[in-house]
C-alpha cells in the first residue's frame, strides 16, 4: 500500500503544472506588451494560471510548434505561418480567429530627408527583419519590390532576428532607418516614424491567432482565447495602437 501511495504522490507532482493552470503562449515579437499586459490582467482574475511566454518571428515559432514544442496558444503576424501549421494539422484552424491589424512604417535617427519609399536610395544602412522567418520583413522586402527599387537598396539592408530587433538598431543609430511596424514605432525613444509604407505596396499586416491541436484539453487555454476576444483585450490592443478592423 505504501508503494501505491507513493507512486500516486509522485503522478501528482509529475502532473502538477497542468493542473495548477499551466498556459504556454509563443507569440509574434510585436505583441510582446499587449500580451504581457493582457495575461497580468488575466492573473489578477485567475492566479492560479502559470503563463510560459515565447516572444519571436512567426516563422521561428511556427517551426518550433512544427517541431514538438509544448504550445497551447499561437498568434502570427501574418496569415502565411498560421496557414503552415494548418496545414500540418498543428492548431485548430476551424476556430482560428483575427485578434488585430497593422501597418508597415519607416522609421530612424537619420537627418537625411526621408519621406517615401524612393528616398529610401539616399540611405546607407537599412534594418529589415529576415524575409525568410519575419513577417515584417516579408511586408516590407514585397514593398521595396514592388516599388521597383529592391535590387538597388540590396546591398544596403542588415537582416534582424525579428522586428524588435530592427527597431533596436534603428535606435541605436547603428542603421539609417528600419522597417517596422506603427505600433514599434510609437514605443520608440530615439528613432522617429519617417514615413508611412503605402499599403498599396504590400499585404495587411494580420494577426491571427488559434490553439493549437495540443490545447483541446487545456480549459485555461480556451478561456485565456476567449479573453483575448473580449472588451478588455481590444481595449489594451487599440492602447498600443493595433486596428481592430
């Protein structure tokens, strides 16, 4: 009977952290203070809930999930990843749901006179998130394409792990100017939005979100998706400058 009871103590600690609300979320770098915010809210309802943040590109997360990290929740900058894991049958797209939108923007210390995307040529060094894994990278790299000037501003860009990073150079004046998106922008001390990215140029930035297949179990899970559709959640993302519509 002791050995019963001690395996069964021993299964309870082993399964602890899901009972006790454990909520793994890997999120797209550009919603690093609306979901912090969000699941400090979220806490102060529900204290039992241990949030597990990963902040990083769309890409990169998406290739973790693909590769068996314990994700409950997935929210991407753009359509493109979350379609990926779609069709991996990874999350559950049936009931994947737009949480915001945004925009692309130039933004920089530069005192060159920088207002569209042609004077982009007088610059020298050019932040841009890695087209490959960075949805930001991706929106602007379609931008200076279709504007007919990226074989020319080829040699001048410095790839960045995601968007947050763009911006830190950018900061730190070690490039002319980043491509980023509005709502980095308005977090920013030292670089200043140059000018906005014609929507024409490029896709809507989008911000799906969904569970992922792992998740259909997690209760905390579903309730923590529900929130981030409700009031409070809109009203901190329109805060940070995310468009609802």
């Amino acid at each position: 009977m002791k050995r019963i009871a001690l395996l069964s103590f021993v299964l309870l600690i082993i399964a602890a952290p899901a009972m006790a609300g454990e909520l793994n979320l890997s999120v797209a770098a550009s919603l690093k203070e609306v979901i912090n915010e969000l699941s400090t809210s979220y806490n102060a309802k529900h204290p039992a809930t241990v949030f597990i943040k990963n902040f990083g590109p769309s890409g990169t997360l998406a290739g973790q999930i693909e590769n068996g990290a314990p994700v409950d929740l997935f929210i991407a900058a753009n359509n493109q990843w979350m379609d990926y894991l779609k069709e991996k049958n990874l999350v559950d797209g049936a009931n994947a749901k737009m949480l915001a939108y945004n925009s692309l923007v130039f933004a920089g210390t530069t005192t060159k006179k920088v207002a569209s995307m042609k004077d982009l040529l007088k610059l020298d060094k050019i932040a841009i998130g890695s087209p490959k894994s960075v949805p930001a990278g991706e929106y602007a790299m379609t931008a200076m394409t279709n504007a007919g000037i990226d074989k020319q501003l080829a040699g001048k860009l410095v790839m960045a792990k995601d968007v947050r990073e763009c911006l830190m150079y950018a900061e730190l004046g070690e490039v002319d100017g980043g491509f980023i998106y509005r709502t980095d922008a308005l977090l920013a001390q030292k670089a200043k939005l140059l000018f906005v990215v014609p929507q024409i140029l490029y896709p809507r930035v989008t911000y799906p979100m969904a569970l992922t297949v792992k998740a259909a179990q997690n209760e905390e899970a579903k309730a923590f998706y529900l929130f981030l559709q409700g009031a409070e959640a809109k009203s901190v993302l329109q805060k940070y400058g995310f468009i609802l519509k």
